[in-house]
C-alpha cells in the first residue's frame, strides 16, 4: 500500500497497474495514478527500454521527458516475443486492477492479449488503450507523433506569427492523450466500484487534442478563420508582450473600458490618451493595434520593467514577466508555496514538481524514477519464480 511521509495512505494506493507504455502520453497518465498512490509496474523492453529514455540526457544525464513522465514507477523488462515473456504479463495482469498499453496499432492483439482474451481472462480489469487516431477509421495504423497530431488537428495553423506557423512549444498533443487517459481510467475505477466489472477504455491523441480545438473550431463556424498572433491576443488589444525601456518585456491585458482608463491614468499618467479616437474601445483598439503599440512602446522606453509592473500593480491591471525556463525553477510563486520535492534517480536527485492538484489529506509522493528493469528480479519472486528460473530468463533474453 503507498504511504507518504507520516504513514498516510494514498488514494489509489489500493490499485495495481501495469503498463506497456512508451513515450510520453501512456506514461504520463500513468505517473499520475502513480502520484495518487497506485502501483505502477512499468513493462519496457530488454536493453533499452522505453524509448524516451534516450531523447536527451539534459536532467542531469537522465531524459528530460522521461524525468517528468515516470517517477514513483516499477520498472520490468520482458519480452514480449518469448512465451516466457508472455507467461510473465499474464502472471502480472492476474494481479492489476488497470491495464494501460500505447504499443503500435494492433500490437497488443498479435502478442495475444487482444479485449476478448484480456475480458474473458481478467473480467475486472480496467483496459486503456492510447493510440494516434483510434481504433478505426482511415487514419487508424498511421503512425502520430506529438507535432503530426498538432498539424492534423489544426494547432499549427493557429500557433505562431501572422508570418509562420509553429507547433507549440510543450507536447500538447500528448498531453491531451494522457489526460484523458488518467481521467478516463478514474471513471473506470469509480464505475467498477459502483457496479463491478472491468471495462475497455479507447483514447486516442488525435481525439483529444480535438477536444481542445474546440473554441477555434467554433470561431471557424462564423466563416472567419482564428488569425495567428504570436503572443498578442486574437481579438483583445493591448494584451500581450510590449517592450520597456531597459530591453525586458512587459505582458498585460485589458479586459474592459474600465480597466482602459485607469491604465491610461495609472500606469501611463496620461488620462487623455484613454479618448483618442483611434484607441477609444476595445474594437478600435484592435483595428489600429500596431499604432497602439507604437504608442505605448514609446511611452514605456522612459522606464524599466520594474517600474511599469509597479504601475500595473497600483493600477491592478494584469501582468506578467516573460520568464525563461532558468527563471521558471525560481519562480517566487513555487518557492513560496514549496512546489519543488526532490525525487531519486538513477543519476541522482533531481527535482520534481508537486501535482497540480493539492489536498492535506494526500501530501505529494516522490518515490524515484527507476533504472531500466530495476526491479525485474523483484517482481519476478513476487510472482512465484525461483531464483534458477529467474537467472534462465536472463540467459534467454527474456528479461
């Protein structure tokens, strides 16, 4: 059962899952079951493993995305070729209550764990595949890899400049699919307690990242297409990134003509500029936004960043500072409030955010991010195999 410091029991510390998984979006799904207390018994290949171990190696020698995507994980190679290997997977799902795999399409069907057998075998189990484009359909055994999705699903023709599109700059394709993985698998947890029995759970990339396109799919309903604009808002003017006079960048928004005039009395001292003809609302404010901009950038060189955000701050108008990813590991607000732990890896302590949800009655868990088959032998005599029949395993290459 997983406890946290103090002895305290984790939500789903009652809950076994084993996961065929690789990349990101299966594994992230999973790291959060893993975060709520589950047992999760990651199955990776002999040698390698999972390949997102090996993108980089920029987290102190271990990947990044890997970092983020797998601590408080059991790690297990086996392969899933062999019969031996087989036997294994079988012997593991015998004792899980969640089944996550993000193989090739058809994969897990042709190594014989195919819905039917898995239903007939394990008749409570939760089973969660995560594909590309889902189970079926045209798209269905193309092969979808995070920016592909973003293209497909019309992120990049929304992302970037007036002048060049550009995918996002964080996976969010994956992180769509892993989502409504983790989301997905409570529903199925919360139905089986309610009336019993496992289910078949289909996620797909593709699916989810739509759901996401939702308000510039409705936009497009009126005949306009959403325009891209870099940092700046699609329709809201002045909101977004405008330079000051010592080289830093200032991001803000107006939200309403209110706000316009406090901010013209504020934080420019300049009260008239709020019934210039050209900027008097909000619609021609966007309509002559590069003149706006103009306007404002002249006015905010004779200061510093600092200065303006005092400004903003008198004036309560809202603001940001454009952080990098150096700042962001700084940031006052995850200092103050404690939002970095330390997790174990096999390069060492590496730090680790704090799930986004928080509660006092489950204190995050940071158990460590495991080596390649780390814990193979273990969960082998958990299973039942001696000690020869684990050292014959390895000389066959099964694990």
């Amino acid at each position: 059962m997983a406890t946290v410091d103090g002895g305290m029991s984790l939500p789903l510390s009652h809950v076994t899952v084993v996961s065929l998984e690789q990349a990101i979006a299966a594994p992230l799904a999973t790291r959060h079951l893993a975060d709520l207390g589950a047992r999760v018994i990651k199955v990776e290949r002999p040698g390698g493993g999972d390949f997102a171990r090996h993108y980089d190696r920029a987290a102190g020698g271990l990947c990044s995305h890997f970092a983020w995507a797998n601590r408080s994980k059991e790690s297990i190679t086996l392969d899933l070729k062999t019969a031996k290997g087989k036997e294994v997977l079988a012997k593991l799902l015998e004792r899980a209550d969640v089944f996550v795999q993000n193989l090739a399409p058809g994969a897990v069907g042709r190594l014989g764990f195919d819905d039917d057998r898995l239903q007939a075998d394990y008749p409570d189990l939760i089973i969660c595949h995560v594909s590309g484009y889902g189970a079926d359909g045209p798209y269905r055994d193309k092969k979808a890899y995070d920016l592909l999705i973003q293209a497909e699903t019309g992120v990049v023709s929304v992302t970037g400049t007036e002048e060049e599109a550009a995918k996002t700059g964080i996976p969010v394709a994956d992180l769509a699919g892993g989502m409504y993985a983790y989301s997905s698998i409570l529903a199925g947890l919360l139905q089986r307690e309610r009336s019993g029995g496992g289910c078949v759970l289909q996620v797909s990339l593709f699916d989810g990242l739509c759901d996401w396109m939702g308000f510039p799919a409705y936009f497009a309903l009126g005949g306009e297409r959403l325009t891209r604009n870099g940092a700046n808002h699609a329709s809201i003017a002045p909101y977004g990134p405008y330079a000051t006079g010592d080289g830093r960048t200032v991001l803000f928004s107006i939200q309403s003509q209110r706000e316009w005039e406090q901010f013209c009395t504020v934080v420019l001292e300049r009260p008239e500029f709020a019934g210039d003809a050209r900027f008097v609302d909000n619609t021609r404010r966007f309509k002559n936004k590069e003149a706006l901009r103009r306007e404002l950038e002249s006015i905010f060189a004779d200061f510093s960043a600092a200065e303006v955000e005092s400004r903003m701050e008198e004036a309560q108008i809202a603001h940001a500072q454009l952080r990098d990813m150096e700042a962001f590991w700084e940031h006052p607000q995850l200092q103050a409030r404690g939002r970095i732990g330390e997790v174990a890896s096999p390069v060492g302590p590496l730090p680790a955010l704090h799930p986004a949800t928080t509660s006092d009655e489950w204190p995050p868990r940071f158990d460590p991010i495991p080596a390649t088959g780390e814990h193979t032998r273990a969960l082998l005599t958990e299973l039942g195999y001696g000690l020869e029949a684990v050292e014959q395993m390895k000389r066959d290459g099964v694990v």
